[in-house]
C-alpha cells in the first residue's frame, strides 16, 4: 500500500462483502486486511444504518447529554467500573495518564435474549435515562446495527488470516460489546482545566474491532507508522472501523490497533460541544486472546503471554481508572 494512501485511510463498501460475488467479496477481504496490516483504519459505507436512524439517537443523546449535572449522576454507577450508564466529566483517562479527559459518556451493554445461553448473568442490566424516553429504543436499534457489521467485518477478516470465514463467530455472539455515546463537553475558560487536558488523549481501544458513527465535529486523528497524525474524517455515509488491542494481541501484531486521540479545537472554539458515538465490539469474556500460530513465525517471535478477553478488559479498565484494583500489566 503506497504511503499516498495514508494520508487519508482506505474507504470500503460493505455491500462488496455481502454481495454474494466471490471476486468483489476476495477484493474486500483483501484491502481490508491490508489497510488493517498497515494503518489499521478504513471508512466503511452500506453497513447498515440510516439517516434517521443515526438523527434519532443524535437527537436523544443530545437531549440526555444537556441534563443539569445532578440529573445525568442519577445514573451514574460506580460499582459497575463504568460499564453501564452514565459516566461523569472527567473521570476516564488514558492508560499512562491521570489527567481525565475532558468528555462525559453514555453505556449500553449486550441484551442476551437467550435464556439458555449462561454469559447474560455475567452483564449488569442496561440503564435508561427516564428523561429521554426513547432512548432505549433508538440505542438498542444502533447497537444491533453495528453489531451485524461488525460481525461481517470480522468475518472478512477471519478469511485474511487465512481462517474459517464463522471463525469468530461463536466467540463474538452475545459478545459483551458496548455503544457509547459521548459528549466532549464545551469549556467557556480554558484555563481552569488543566494545561495538559484533552478530550481524548493518545490511546489504542481495548477491543475487537471499534465501529464509530460520523461525529458531530472534526478532532480525530490517528498517529501513522512514521509518527505523523492526519486527520480521520468520514463521509456522511460511512462509519469509520478501526483495530482494537484484542485483536492486535491476537494475531501478534500482524494487524495493527493505530494510536489514535481527539485533539481539542481552536480556543475559540473550545466552548462548543462535539458528540460521537462509538461501537466497541467485544468477544464473549472466555475467548483467548493467545497468539494464533499463524501469526507466530521467525521472523514474528510471540510477543505476549496468554490471556482471556475477560482478564484483559479487567486489567485496562483499571488502568483506565473506571475500576479500583491492581493493574499487573
């Protein structure tokens, strides 16, 4: 792939996966995983969700997100390491920080409809603000939404690695995957926050893969090999999809979970509101992320130990400082 190409990441049409043509779905297969070995970025069309779909929850987010403080905190859980509900101002940072930054966010969690299936005792009940009566309905809506992409990406990227195309399948169903929706709140004096603050700093996702919907504002990057950051912009049509850690861990580094970081905006501009709502997609907590043996070669020595995706989220949530506990990573 030509060093051209990253200066903006490769766009892809889902549609070329689903079409039942083996040559437009082996051309998919082939410049997803390349972009994902290099960049491991793309812009994704026909994944699936529509104008009003994405405006209805827009609009319900905004609404919930311009609660007074003491509302929104009415659904803010502590106990459950943020993984449900609201999370206030501040309170995440990024993994070798402990400066917060400067967002506040919304969870919604995997609903296991099957009652024989035992990972639904794992996951909290959904939390849903009384405010926002639609809210349920239109986060619910996305999340299965993106959840079938995803599912398709991975797909996609299972036959890259020269796997059985359902290899995650099992692994990811009622996978414990996470729609958050997130509010970069508007700060009228940029200097009572801390000199360092910023809405997002430099950080990898713990995931699978991330699926995010086109955000309210510009702000994201992502950091190239050479060290470079360019700016990650998406046409209204498209979703950006993007390598998370598990799954970097799990084919040793062949495809690559790309630092990335929402810059803040002009000071100017700092006293404006910037939304975006991201789709983590997570297996089921069992899955191992050990190394496959394909991806371990000479040249490729293994470089991390065993673990689970369970044990691995435990271990960055509380680097993170959603969760109080001993990080022995």
């Amino acid at each position: 792939m030509s060093e051209k190409l990253l200066e903006e990441i490769p766009s892809l049409d889902l549609a070329d996966f689903r079409s039942g043509d083996p040559e437009r779905k082996a051309k998919f297969v082939q410049q997803l995983g390349e972009a994902y070995q290099n960049i491991g970025f793309i812009a994704l069309k026909n994944h699936g969700l529509n104008d009003e779909q994405t405006q209805k929850l827009y609009s319900d987010v905004k609404a919930f997100f311009s609660l007074p403080d003491d509302v929104k905190q009415q659904y803010e859980k502590p106990e459950l390491a943020g993984q449900r509900g609201y999370v206030s101002k501040g309170k995440e940072h990024a993994k070798g920080r402990n400066t917060g930054d400067l967002k506040e966010f919304y969870h919604v969690g995997q609903e296991v409809d099957d009652p024989n299936d035992p990972i639904g005792k794992e996951y909290p009940d959904n939390i849903w603000p009384k405010e926002v009566e639609s809210f349920a309905n239109t986060s619910l809506t996305t999340y299965k939404t993106l959840e079938a992409a995803g599912k398709d990406v991975l797909r996609a990227i299972a036959l890259y690695l020269n796997l059985p195309e359902n290899y995650f399948d099992d692994k990811v169903r009622n996978g414990n995957s996470i729609l958050r929706p997130i509010h970069y709140y508007p700060i009228e004096n940029p200097d009572e926050v801390p000199a360092d603050a910023v809405r997002a700093a430099e950080h990898g996702d713990i995931n699978l893969i991330t699926l995010l919907m086109g955000a309210s504002a510009d702000g994201l990057q992502v950091k190239r090999r050479d060290g470079k950051w360019i700016p990650i912009t998406a046409l209204p049509d498209q979703i950006v999809v993007n390598v998370g850690d598990m799954l970097q861990r799990l084919t040793n580094g062949v495809l690559k979970s790309t630092i990335h970081r929402v810059v803040n905006p002009p000071r100017e501009k700092m006293n404006s509101s910037r939304y975006s709502i991201p789709f983590f997609m997570h297996p089921r907590s069992e899955m191992s992320l050990a190394a496959l043996e394909s991806c371990v070669t000479p040249d490729n020595p293994k470089q991390q130990e065993d673990i689970t995706a369970g044990e691995f989220l435990n271990e960055r949530l509380i680097e993170l400082g959603l969760k109080k506990g001993k990080s022995t990573m």
